[in-house]
C-alpha cells in the first residue's frame, strides 16, 4: 500500500476537469521546488479518519499563471516525511515572478502519475478529466469492522492555497473528496447471523466516473454519462456468525450528497439467518441532518436485523460458491436434493467464477430451477447481480423473486452482458397431488460379451440410488453402457455406475468388445470430454486437474485436449498392454509445451520446438503429470505449463 489511509473511493486514473486554458512552460523556465503537504485536516471527531504519507507517494500540483489560466499539472514524489502526517514533495514548476500572486492546487489519488497524469483542460468533458468516487463494481471488505478496503487507493485528497506570493511556496492542507458511511448492522435475530453483502440504494448517483472542478469555493461533480451508479454493494469476503446483539461495522466510500429527505433511504442486506439465505430489506426516514453526507466524514447508520416474519412452507439454499467449483469452471448442472438445477448455455459457457462468487450465466442462456415430483416450488429469491446490462426475465419473476406453484422453474437472461448468481432461496411444500409411485429398471435382454446387473430393478422410488454393476466375459472388455438414453460409460468406475431414480422406468443397455490380441495402433482424436474422460477404441483417457488450478478441457476452437499444469492424464488400455504413446501437440502445445513426466516407463528427452511428446515402455495404465513451466514451449518459462494435443497415437 502506498499511503496508510482509512476513507473512500477507488482512484485507478484521474484528470481533473478545470475551467480556463493551460499554458505549455518551456523546461528552460522550469524551477525545481519542495512544498509542504500535511493530512492532519482529514482527522475528524470520531477518530475515524486519517492518512500517514508512504515513501513513493505523488501529487499532481498546477497553478494559475501570470497571463491568465493554468500550468500543466507536474508531478511531485515524496523526498522526506514518509510515516508521517506532513511530508515534503519535489518536482519543479514555471518559474515565478516575485511581485506576483498565484493560486496553487493538488491531487492525491495514490495512482501511478507518471501512466495517467493529472490534466488541466478548458472544459469538463469526459475525454478530458475524471476521477473516479467509490468503486461503481462493488468494492469488497475482508471482514467486519476492518477499514482495509478503504487505503490509498480508495481515498483521492486534494487541497488549496490561494494567492501566495511569487516569493514563497505553498503548504498544502489536504482534504478528501469522498464521505464514508459506517453501517451498523445489529443482530436481533436470536439466531445465527451472517451478513454477506450490503447495498446501498441511493436517490442519486453515488459512485462511479466523475468530473470535478476544485478551483472554486468548494469541489463541484459532474456525473459522467453511463459512468455512474446510485446503488454500490459492499461484499464481505471472510463473512462471520455474529453473535445476538452484537454488531458489525461494514464501510461504504461514497460521493459527498445531501439525501432528498422526501424519499426512503434504502438499504439491503444480503444475509443467512440460522443458514437460510434472506435479504433484509431497510426503508429508513433520515432527517436533514442525518442524510447529509460531507466530505472526510463518516455517517454512521445503524441497521438492525429482526427475525423474518413466519413463512408457510419448507426451506432451502443453493449457494453456489459452496459446490467446490474451481474458477471459471464450466457448470452444466448440479443436485442438492430435492433440487436439480440446469444451466443453458448463452453467448458464453455458463460457468463458476471466484470475482463475484457466482455462476455467470450470458444473453440467451437459462438457470432452470427443478425440483422431485412430490414437492411443489412456491418462492424463489435469486441472489446476485446484473452484469452490462443483463436483464432476468421468467414467468412469475418479480425483481428478483418468483412466487406461483410449479415442480420447475426457468430464469432467462436477455438484453447484453451476463447474470451471476450467487444463492437461490427457495420456499417449497408437499405436492398434495403427487401419487405414490414406483418405477422399475428394465436391463436390455441380448447382451453378449458381459452382463449387467441393478441393485434392484422393481418397486424403486423417485430419487432413490440404484447401482449397476457390469461384468464383462473373460477376454472382454465393456465399450459402451447406456442409461435412460444417455452413455454414462465415462461414468463406469470399479465396474459399478451409480444414479437416483427419475420419475419413470429406466432402460438400461451395454455392448461389450473381444479385447485385441497381438499388436496394434490406434489414433484418437481430440474430442469433448464427457465428466473428465474421452474413450475410443477401448481406451480410456482420464484428465483431473488435481492440485492444479484449471480444469482440463477441450477447446473446439483450437481442435485440442487441454492439461494445464499440475494436473494430470491417465491413459488405460483396457486390459491391453501399451508400448507406445505419441502427443501430437497442437499450436497452443507448441507454445506452452512443459516437462512432462509418468508414471511408469520413460518419456522421450523434450527439448523446445518439439511438435510431439513421446512415451514408451510396458504397462496397460499409465499416468502423466504436467510441470509448472513452459519450459520448452516458445512462450518461455515464465508462462505456466500445459499438454496440448490435437491427437494421440497408442502402440499396443
């Protein structure tokens, strides 16, 4: 962190928009200076405040000049002071006449001056100066009560010195640009509360992309068109149980505003109450007072959470950053009994995502919502946040919550960008129409080469686990089981694949193929991978990411099977004993090519150009491991190491 700091707003780049013209100094007429910034200003009563300077620090500093107008802002480094509250800046400015006057100004926005530099231009035009106030995508906090979130970077200063002598230097008091508000959350629930996330839902625009003028009387915003927000979120990464009557303090940087008293001041409180997701929704009624909100100052608000009023029905949650999802992991679907949840494909994959802890699902895709026949669905309440636009729609929605009676239920997203869904909170009861059924496993008859057995094949409830064990003939191995229509073979482990029983009778199929005898090749091509693994030919890839971070994948733009590093591939022959093993790298292989090891057996010496990866020795399984680095791709070691092939040729 550059700079000790406990306010608001998130500063990536800033030019001020000032009025006036700028005048270009040749560097002949430029003069090396020391000036005086001290943050003591910024203390306030409530100890809440303050900011100690840290070495490498800037300001962006101009002034008014002799002919009219403005200097070009020059940027000032830290050269004495760091730790403390007053501290010198260097840099140099035009060179001053000592009989006149100039008013000076400074910039704090803990950014990286020399890339975006302040400027001085002749009107507030967005393409000519902005700062942004708060962060308009949600800023987070770690835990409660911690300011962290609120450093250097969150907080642009600015200060004043008008009509100092041409003689002297200016000191500068600085001051903040942004208000904070503290709120209070209390549990009054007697239960367990966790808070997760607060939203503030403002009668103006808050937060986001601003121009500011400095050079008056006080700062004056101008919003920047479809830059700006009215409703910013704080999300609480590390959320804890909050003990009954305690409180949490969660922190919000805002623009500074006066609250049009005539209107609610809304707030929502994404929350779980003894583990059942909940938004608590706050319409309070400030007075003029209380819904001022002045720059450098925190506004306490104290949001205390009751118990929800009684609802009819069962309840449940699906959190979705429960489910063990890696980032950006591809999410097709998932149960949690009594529910399945389906996701359609839009514009992109839908797919987890650590940023927002949310399946995002894109334009023209679908969450579906369904649940087993003897339960009825009566509300649900989708926690989580449009994206550049995203618009959810569905039959019965509201906002974000659907009330009606239905075994299912499908969210759609339209307009452009993406919805992330983070929880589904769902009420539901007994179907008082559903019959008491049971369904039958019927095992195709003419199955040569093996068998197949159920657990049970009769009188078998909706949801109920039935497994099937296959037994291939000596000198026989399985080729394909097929489920209720579906090929699970990539399912099959240990000879034995597991499934919960549908509403309805099952049929259940398999072939069984003569294991080859003596020698042969076979070439697989790259294809899409059903849970994990690819077979053909009576093998069996198996990709696991294991203590990698990305999931294996097939690319279909790249023709490709995609390891990543430190995850592996495991190549069964299927009771045949392999001698030979080639990778045929694609171009994505060729860049980023790692060390690849195995089990058993050797692989061929790699060196960088290599357009294949070369395996022998004697075994009907082995096991490959990707290393960390590509080190003999083109992309060079310092990128993480992958295998990708567009195909692989087996010996046997």
């Amino acid at each position: 962190m550059k700079k000790i700091s406990i306010i608001a707003g998130l500063m990536v780049a800033a030019t001020v928009a000032l009025p006036g013209c700028k005048q270009d100094v040749p560097e002949s007429l430029l003069q090396p200076v020391t000036l005086t910034a001290d943050t003591g200003a910024t203390k306030t009563s409530n100890d809440g405040l303050h900011t100690l300077w840290a070495a490498d620090d800037q300001l962006s500093v101009f002034n008014t000049l002799p002919s009219g107008g403005y200097g070009e802002a020059a940027v000032f480094t830290l050269s004495q002071g760091a730790g403390e509250r007053v501290a010198q800046f260097t840099g140099t400015v035009p060179t001053l006449d000592g009989t006149s006057s100039y008013d000076w100004y400074a910039l704090y926005s803990d950014t990286d001056l020399e890339k975006f530099p302040i400027k001085t231009p002749a009107s507030r035009e967005k393409e000519q100066g902005s700062i942004y106030l708060g962060y308009g995508r949600g800023l987070q906090q770690d835990t409660y009560d911690s300011m962290s979130a609120l450093k250097g970077s969150t907080c642009p200063m600015y200060a004043v010195a008008k009509s100092v002598s041409g003689s002297e230097l200016p000191s500068f008091s600085m001051k903040h640009l942004t208000s904070v508000i503290e709120f209070n959350v209390v549990n009054n629930t007697a239960g367990k509360l966790v808070v997760n996330s607060v939203k503030l839902n403002a009668t103006e625009d808050v937060v986001g992309l601003f121009c500011v003028d400095f050079t008056g009387d006080q700062p004056v915003f101008t919003a920047v068109e479809g830059q700006v927000k009215n409703n910013p979120v704080v999300t609480i990464v590390k959320p804890a149980e909050i003990a009954v009557g305690g409180t949490a303090k969660i922190y919000l940087p805002i623009k500074p505003y006066v609250h049009d008293t005539s209107k609610d001041f809304e707030v929502e409180l994404d929350v779980e109450i003894d583990g059942v997701a909940s938004t608590s929704v706050f319409k309070l009624h400030p007075n003029a007072q209380q819904g001022t909100f002045v720059a450098g100052l925190i506004k306490p608000v104290t949001l205390s959470v009751v118990p929800p009023a009684p609802v009819d029905g069962l309840k449940a949650t699906i959190d979705f950053s429960k489910q063990g999802y890696s980032n950006a992991e591809q999410v097709a679907s998932l149960v949690q009994d009594p529910f399945t949840v389906n996701f359609s494909n839009g514009g992109n994959p839908c797919a987890y995502y650590d940023t927002g802890t949310a399946v995002r699902v894109y334009k023209g895709g679908s969450l579906e919502l369904r649940c087993k026949s003897k339960y009825l669905i009566k509300k649900v309440e989708i926690i989580g946040e449009a994206n550049k636009g995203a618009v959810l729609t569905g039959t019965g929605l509201d906002g974000t919550v659907w009330s009606g009676s239905a075994t299912s239920v499908t969210f759609e997203v339209t307009s452009a960008g993406h919805y992330r869904f983070q929880k589904l909170s769902i009420v539901y009861e007994e179907n008082p129409e559903a019959v008491s059924q049971t369904w039958a496993v019927n095992i195709a008859d003419g199955i040569f080469g093996g068998s197949v057995s159920a657990s049970k094949t009769g009188g078998i409830a909706e949801g109920e686990s039935v497994t099937l064990t296959v037994s291939p003939d000596s000198g026989y191995i399985l080729e394909s089981l097929v489920v209720d229509g579906a090929d699970v073979t990539s399912g099959v482990a240990e000879g034995e694949y597991t499934f919960n029983m549908p509403a309805h009778d099952v049929s259940v199929s398999a072939s069984f193929n003569a294991i080859p005898t003596g020698h042969g090749e076979v070439e697989i091509t790259a294809a899409a991978l059903t849970d994990g693994k690819l077979s053909s030919d009576g093998f069996t890839l198996t990709f696991d990411k294991k203590n990698g971070s990305t999931t294996p994948t097939f690319n279909d733009k790249g023709g490709d099977l995609r390891l990543y590093a430190k995850g592996t591939l495991t190549i069964d022959g299927g009771g045949r004993t392999i001698s030979k093993i080639v990778f045929n790298l694609s171009a994505q292989g060729l860049n980023r090519l790692a060390p690849i090891t195995s089990s058993v057996g050797d692989v061929a010496a790699q060196s960088k150009g290599d357009a294949t990866v070369s395996w022998s020795g004697s075994a009907s399984e082995i096991t490959f491991t990707v290393g960390d680095h590509a080190d003999y791709g083109s992309d060079g070691s310092s990128k993480a190491g992958q295998l990708c092939f567009s195909s692989v040729v087996i010996t046997y």
